[in-house]
C-alpha cells in the first residue's frame, strides 16, 4: 500500500538515574472531598484501558500531579499506584477501569477519533514478531477535532519521552484504514505516526512521535 513505507525506529532516551535514586511505590488513596469528574480526557483513558483485562497504562509526571489528572483520569480506574523518586511523584499507573465510569461513557456519543482508535470490539491478542511501518501524510486526508486537541496535549505532557506508544486491539491493516478518522488526524498532528503490524495483519499498536 502507497500511503505507509517500512520505518526503522531509532528512540533513544537518556538514562538519568544515580545511586542516590530511592524508588517507592504507593498505592492511590483519594482525599475523601474529591469527585469524579467526566471529559475527554476520562473517555480516552477508560477506554484505552479497557482493552485488555490486565492492561496497565502509565502517565509520567514531572514531581506533581494536577488536580485534572486526579479527577478525571485516576478516580475512574479501581487499581492506580503513583511511583515516587525521592519523595516525588514521577509515575502514575492505571489499571482495572471503574466500571461505573466505563458505563456511564458507553452511554454517551463517543469522540469520532476514540471511536477510530478503539472501535466496538476487541480482539485477544497473542504476541507476534511484528514491523514498524510509517503512515505518509500526503496520503492521508487531513480530519481536525479541536477536542480531541486535548487528549493531544495530554499524552505530549505524560509521556517519558518526545513519543508514546498506544497499544490497539481492534485494528486490521488494510486499505480502507487510511479513512479511519483517528489515522487522519493523528498522521497530520504528530511528527509521525507509525503502525506496528504483525504478520496476519493485526496492528497491535501505534507510534506517535510529537517532535
């Protein structure tokens, strides 16, 4: 297919760590005066989170955690740990999606570019060697979604490096992906956006670089 070429991924992140490091990992306990509350940002996470059964999904912060990120990501997961560096939040993971939060989404209209990435179904997946391959924009046909913006700015500021990884479950390489409206924003907002595809096809996940 002209619209992808293989991609050889070449991340390199600098190891910043001493000896003076002191790890910790605590167990999220809110503060009995904070509510849930519902955005985009909750859509995205839930249901990023709910692809897989023991899927954990981790967001880095640099020594604090906004008061946004408690309330609308880590009070809608049942099991969120934080890792602390010296005293110092520096990772928050999520696992096990409320299901009271994943209930009330599931009734509401879902963002057009959540829907692309994560569809109505999800498919078991065992592991397979796969290659990286990458979407070229001047294929693609560009689809903006200033809400969408947010979840953007979110995975650029929670991520380790300048690139995350998001793992699917639902998608299958073919020629009509290149309508999915999830790889038409993501192939023009992100320096680049590479697929990994197994060899039956499956995309197990996707690689967005944001400089």
């Amino acid at each position: 297919m002209e619209w992808v070429k293989p991609y050889e991924d070449d991340d390199q992140f600098e190891d910043n760590l001493d000896g003076s490091v002191n790890f910790n990992i605590k167990k999220f306990i809110p503060e009995a005066k904070v509510a849930k509350k519902y955005s985009i940002l909750t859509e995205f996470f839930l249901l990023l989170g709910a692809q897989h059964c023991d899927a954990v999904t981790s967001l880095y912060v640099p020594n604090k955690i906004d008061k946004q990120v408690v309330e609308e990501i880590m009070m809608h997961f049942y099991d969120t740990k934080v890792v602390l560096e010296n005293g110092l939040p520096t990772e928050i993971m999520l696992r096990k999606p409320n299901q009271e939060s994943l209930t009330w989404i599931r009734t509401k209209k879902t963002n057009p570019i959540i829907k692309g990435l994560f569809g109505s179904s999800n498919k078991e997946y065992v592991w397979k060697p796969v290659k990286l391959y990458k979407v070229l924009p001047e294929y693609i046909a560009q689809y903006d979604d200033p809400e969408f913006d947010k979840v953007l700015e979110c995975l650029k500021h929670t991520s380790p490096g300048p690139t995350t990884t998001l793992s699917l479950s639902s998608w299958t390489f073919k020629e009509s992906l290149k309508e999915n409206l999830a790889i038409r924003y993501l192939a023009h907002t992100c320096k680049n956006l590479c697929l990994y595809i197994d060899d039956e096809n499956n995309i197990i996940a996707i690689k967005l670089d944001f400089y």
